[in-house]
C-alpha cells in the first residue's frame, strides 16, 4: 500500500502538484511547495469549504485573525503550559524520537537499540520576537481556533447572529513537531479551516452529532469514500485539555489509519478563561430572557493539507494503459483542455485557439498541440482535467467539436456555440453523458 | 482629510470589516483582524487577482510556497545581511524610531527633543528555531517573490511555459518593522500578491512598461481613480539592493501620499545568487536555439491590506442622509440583501425567505427584517451591497420584487422568477438600470 504513496509523490512531483520545500538547497524538515497545478487543487478545496460553510448557511460567518497574537491569548488558552511534547534522544546515535508510552517503557532507541536521554519536555509552538532588538516573545499560533474566542464579542457585536452560530476561519498555523513526515500528512506549517460553533450548554450533544453528520457529508462531496473513513472516539487522558468529548475522523492512508478531521467539545472553557485573564466580559446576552452566559463550543476541524492528500489517494487509478485521477471535476486544477487534432494544420489551431482564448474567459482551461492525441489524453488524465475538447476537420465543416469524459473515456459530439454552457452544466453536475455518446440530466438522489 | 481613515476606522471596525488585532488584550504592536466582512472584500480582491492574472491568462502559473524556507535561501538572496533597518532611540523618553535622513540630521527625539542613543541596525527579519530544543534558526519570510526563485526549475520543468512568463503567489510575509501604523497601511504581518514575471534581457524594458499598464488597469478595475495615483521613480541608492529600476504606485491616502504597488527590475540577481549558493542549475535553456541563460525579472507587486484600504477610502462617500460604500459589486462582500417590507406579517416573511433561501446557493446575500425599510436600505449602503430586494404586497399578487441600486437609489420591479439571473447579469456588468426604472444593456466601452 506504501506503493501508492511513492507513486503519488512521484507524479505530484512530475507534474507540477507537489515538491519538496527549499529543494535547492536540500530541503527543509519536511516542508512542501504547491505547484502551478497543486496551488488550484488547494485553492479549489478551499474555496468550496468555504462556500458550502459560509455563504450557503445562514449560520456561520468568517473571520480572518492574524498569526502572530497577543501572547496573553496562549496563556489564557493553557499553550504556555499545556502545548507540550516530550523529546526522547538517543545517546548513541543521537537521533531524536517524539516520547510516546511505546518508546517509554522500552527506553531504548528504536534506531541502534541504544540508551536513551532523560527526556525533555518542550513547547511545540514557534516562538519569535516582536519589535526590533530586544522585542517581547509571541508565538506563531498553533490553532486558528483562538481568533474565534477572542474576537467573539467583535462579532456577536456586527452581526446579527444569536445561538447557535459558528466563526470559521481558514488559515496557516504552526507547530513545532518532532517528527514531521508522511509527504504533506504532518507538516510544521499547514493550513486549517475551522469552525467554533457557539450553543447553549444543555444542546451539546444534538451539535456534536450534528457536525459529526457535516463534516461525513463534506468527505463524501469532496469524493472520499466514507467506508475508508473510521471515527475514533479519543479516551479521557488523552484529549486536548480543553476537551470533553473529540472524535478523529481516519482515513485509510496508504501509510495507515490516521486523523484526517476531528471534531471535539470545547465546552465553555476558552470564553470563560479568555474572559478571566482580560477581564473583559465575554458572555453571550439572550436578547429574550435577558440571561448572560459563556456559550459552549462544538468545533469541527478540517486539515488542508490532510484533505489534498486524502482526495489523491482516493483518486488514483491505474488502468491498462494509463493513470487517472479521478478527482470531482469541482475540485480538479483545469475542468478542460483544448487540442487541435494536428499542430501542423493552421485551420484547425487557428479554430482550436480562439474556442481555447474564449473558453478561458470563463473557466478555466489548458491547452496542448504537442505529440499524438492519444498521449495528450493520457496526459490530461494524469492531472484529473475532466474534459478534453478536440477540434478536428469535422469542426471547420459543421462548426462542433469532440468533448471526451475523462473516467469512462466516452465522447459526444457538442456545438461549437453551446460549448462553454455545456461545459459550465457538466461541472455544475446537472448534465452527464453516458457511453453512447448522449447528454443526460443527472438523476437527483 | 485625516478625518476620513478616523471614518473609515470607526465604520469599519463597528460592521464587523477590521478590528484590532487581540483587542480584548489590548491589541498587539498595529495587528488588526479581518470580521465577517472585511474577510469577504479582502478574498473577493485576492479571489479577482488570482482570477485576472492566472485563470484569464495563458502565461502566468501559480504557486504557494511555505512561509519558513532554508535559511540559506535568505543568505542567497541577500536579505540576512541585507535587510536591515536603523533603530533609533531617545535616551531621556525611551521611545524608538526608525532612523531616516532627516532625523539623523537633527540627532533630537522628535516627541521630546531628548539626545538620541547611538543608532542601532537590525535585520527586519523575524527569527525563529525550527526543531525542537535546539534547533536551527529560521526567519518568516519578508516576501513571497524567494518562493519563485528557488522553485523556478520545478515549474520550467513541469509546464510548458516558455520566455517570456510569469510565477505568481498570493501569501503572508512578516516585516519586525519599528513603527508600524495607519490602520492597516503598515503592518509586521501582511498579504502580498507577486508575479515574478521572467524575461529575455533584451526585452526588459518593453515589459517593464507591459506591467507598469497590466498595475494600473487593475487599479482601474478595482475601482480606484487613477488621478489619484502617482507613479515615484526610486533613485538609485534608495532602490532595494537587487533592483535597476523602480517604480512606486503611490495613492493619496488620507495621512499622505504613499506607496500602493511597486513595480521592479530585478535583473537576473535572484537566479545567478541561488544557482551561485545553492551549486544547482538555475538557467533557462532555449528549445531552440539550445542557449541557456538566466532570464531577467520584471516584478509587479501589490499589497492585499493596503489594497483594501485604498478601496475603502476611495469607495466612502457622505450624502446628507446616508453613508455609502461604493464598492464594485464584484468586490462588495454582499451581492444583494433580502427585505420582507414588514416583519411582523407573515405571508411577507414566508416569500421573502423563500427568495433568500434561493438566491443564497448562487450568490452571497444578507437578510435583514430589523426596523423600518429605510434605514435597513442606509444599513446595506453602509456597507457596500449593490442591491436590496424588498417584498412587498405587490408581490404576493404579482410574482415580483423591487430591486434598488444602492448608488443612484433607483428602483425596478423583476419578476421573482428572474430574480437570480437578473442579479447575475446586473453583477457581470451585462446589464444595468437607469433612474427610470429600465434595465438597459451597458454599453461596451
């Protein structure tokens, strides 16, 4: 199973997805780059998250708060004291290992079987200095989540909103980890889109299971296959310590059973804290009873990174004689390609190019004239672009083209002139066409 | 005219746009965040960017590279020793400022006249250690514009792209700068869109002023008055150390004229330091010719939250009795707001959330039912909405709603039925409506 990660790594790479951060110069700790073609996929899971939690709900509304805050925020939070990890180091070959209970009551190096170091305890945040010279410590957040709580009077204030709500936020967080690795599985820069979602206390419950429902759907719109996804309920003891209740949704990566999502009951414990050590009132008033209290927070969390990768897995497919990925056509970098028939003939680049300059104004397209069509389908395949439009002399003579469906390979024949609405209803998922070559509504399930 | 950011401070920060950074602790050293609204116009800009420059366009590609990168990267590029500041400070008040000529000249603290210190210089950069314990230091990076550099060679060799062509990124980057201010103009963690655009030598010239138009028709398209905006030719000896040419795009902001774009040539600087440092072939190699050297860069650049901020200022306007943003729709964060006219009779209500619920899966629309109709209109102009949508009586006997444009407050009735592609064809600037209540095609400039 390893395999499919080799192999996606290395196609990531060739085609301009995915490359090792800092390269030239040897790499650094597992950091990666998104590529021309990596950026898009990214953007557009983004993208789509954010438009089916904000702008489609009534419920939600978003927030962008800076990385660096206040370090006031990390002590009321409990990550001065509580973010921590244990670093294990061999006293032979001094290589360095994340203390887990494994490692603890062996306490040898699972490297050269040699002794290891008193452990250490250390804070996985990034630390940095604020001001020129001899400026005050703050921290690079490790969670967006913070932003929410101390901004949640802000927004209670300039909005209309009353319980339940949520705040989300979609962004870069930061953590100083052990042993980063997996490719883009665990990173020490990733990006999150979060949601705290604000209820009465005695409503918990109903919520919990409410997101657990979301985040399930959004796996299955993004094209997850939900039986490859395992809830894991995390124990007392080894939850966050804000933590009453938290659900890791695992996928079935390539290198093992690990957290994709999660979702955990935050309790009124950030709000009461925040509100301790500002001294400003964070209570919730109902505009009703007149009744002030710290509302109690479901939070729904989504890796970015996690969810690039998790879509890969579940989209490579091999066939006889090519690799496919299977991406939504929503969330693949281009929803279609433009090729003449043949680099050679001007009539039919000079048509191909201008259906291409006019399809880009709308969505966006690649193009390619280069070696035999059938390597340029290959070539498109490899990337996910969902539909490859061909022109050929048919076109010139009765002004249509071939559009080509990428998993089942079936073509149809579409006017020139009803091109770019065609393609636009395709991806909209309101039309398909089967095997024998006929555009069909999408049966709504 | 100070006047108006103090406006635009106080609206901006009570509907929920822009409120300091960590305001319940008392802020942080000029950080603000982005509320419910400023987050939709700061991605609807981002969002138009990406569209304009990489989805529209056959020669830009995109790219998202980490925000911590080898800290050789940072050697190569000149920046450890190079971006540097001067820190002055007061001996008798202990306030700091950044050392410029005039204040060098003068040797006195500007607020209390008191004997400066010995200037100190400091690297702007900030530091982090990446690692547990011990690890190495690494810096946030100041731009985004290394990121194209040292990945240069994996996107040639991954696209087809050929001379002349561009690499572009949307990203944060971090500046320790001394004294950060005027709202959102100067901050320590700020957004920065960058094409890195590569060039023949030869050719640098023609495309330097290819950009110096591409900058100032998005400032048109953005809507900001071009007569407001004046381009400063940098000298030598103040332009950045890699750069022979330099242009500022300066705005008239209310606390001055000031920087708003920057255009530069880069030479082949940033390629020749990375390929010197880094051992690794860095040169493009013509297809045809089999030449192979380094191109030269053009580099637009603009910034996100000064970007905002001049769309704010230019977007305010005072009637006798009302606040309006003029915002362009495309970037207003609501598209239209829903009214049932009266809130306390149901069969209003019960259409008007029928059309809400509609129009909120096509386009990002606001709900109000608060208070009469008129100041819900003023509530909605206040922030920029292009259009409301009122239910009325008439509507329930005819299937049709009035929409009114927040900038001449004109009305028109539309059949309820055509509500989504009207609001669609009136946001594409397909069509428009006259103070007598037609919709008109806009006329093509």
């Amino acid at each position: 199973m390893d395999n499919l990660l080799t192999k996606i790594v290395a196609l990531t790479k060739r085609r301009g997805f995915i490359s090792p951060g800092s390269e030239i110069y040897g790499g650094l700790a597992n950091s990666w780059d998104f590529g021309p073609l990596g950026v898009e996929l990214k953007n557009n899971i983004k993208n789509l998250w954010w438009e089916r939690f904000i702008h489609k709900r009534d419920d939600v509304v978003g927030l962008d708060s800076t990385i660096i805050m206040n370090s006031k925020v990390w002590e009321a939070s409990g990550h001065v004291k509580g973010f921590i990890d244990i670093l294990a180091e061999c006293k032979d070959c001094h290589n360095r290992f994340r203390m887990i209970d494994e490692l603890q009551n062996k306490n040898k190096c699972p490297q050269c079987k040699g002794q290891l170091i008193e452990p250490r305890q250390f804070n996985i945040m990034f630390k940095t200095n604020l001001g020129p010279v001899d400026g005050d410590i703050v921290y690079l957040r490790p969670e967006t989540a913070q932003g929410m709580f101390v901004d949640f009077k802000n927004i209670i204030d300039t909005t209309c909103q009353t319980l339940p709500f949520g705040i989300a936020q979609v962004g870069k967080a930061f953590r100083n980890e052990i042993t980063p690795g997996n490719f883009i599985f665990r990173l020490r820069e990733f990006e999150m889109m979060e949601i705290e979602y604000f209820v009465r206390e005695k409503d918990w419950k109903k919520y919990f299971e409410y997101w657990r429902k979301e985040i399930l759907d959004w796996i299955k719109e993004i094209g997850i296959d939900v039986k490859k996804i395992h809830e894991a309920e995390i124990p007392e003891g080894e939850r966050a310590h804000y933590s009453k209740r938290t659900i890791d949704f695992e996928y079935e990566f390539p290198f093992g059973q690990k957290e994709l999502y999660g979702l955990a009951y935050r309790t009124d414990f950030d709000l009461k804290k925040h509100e301790e050590v500002s001294g400003k009132n964070l209570k919730y008033k109902d505009s009703e009873t007149g009744e002030e209290f710290w509302p109690h927070v479901i939070e729904p969390t989504w890796g970015v990174e996690r969810s690039v990768l998790a879509v890969l897995c579940e989209s490579y497919h091999e066939d006889k004689e090519r690799v496919v990925l299977r991406l939504k056509p929503r969330l693949a970098p281009f929803k279609a390609a433009v090729f003449p028939l043949l680099a050679n003939k001007p009539k039919l680049v000079e048509l191909a190019r201008k259906i291409y300059e006019n399809l880009r104004q709308e969505i966006f397209v690649a193009w390619d004239d280069r070696g035999n069509i059938g390597k340029r389908y290959y070539s498109q395949d490899e990337i996910g672009t969902p539909w490859t439009v061909t022109i050929d002399f048919e076109s010139l003579k009765n002004d249509d083209v071939t559009v080509r469906w990428r998993d089942s390979m079936a073509q149809i024949r579409v006017d020139i002139e009803k091109l770019p609405e065609t393609l636009k209803k395709l991806l909209n998922n309101e039309i398909e066409f089967n095997k024998a070559g006929r555009l069909i509504k999408v049966s709504l399930k």
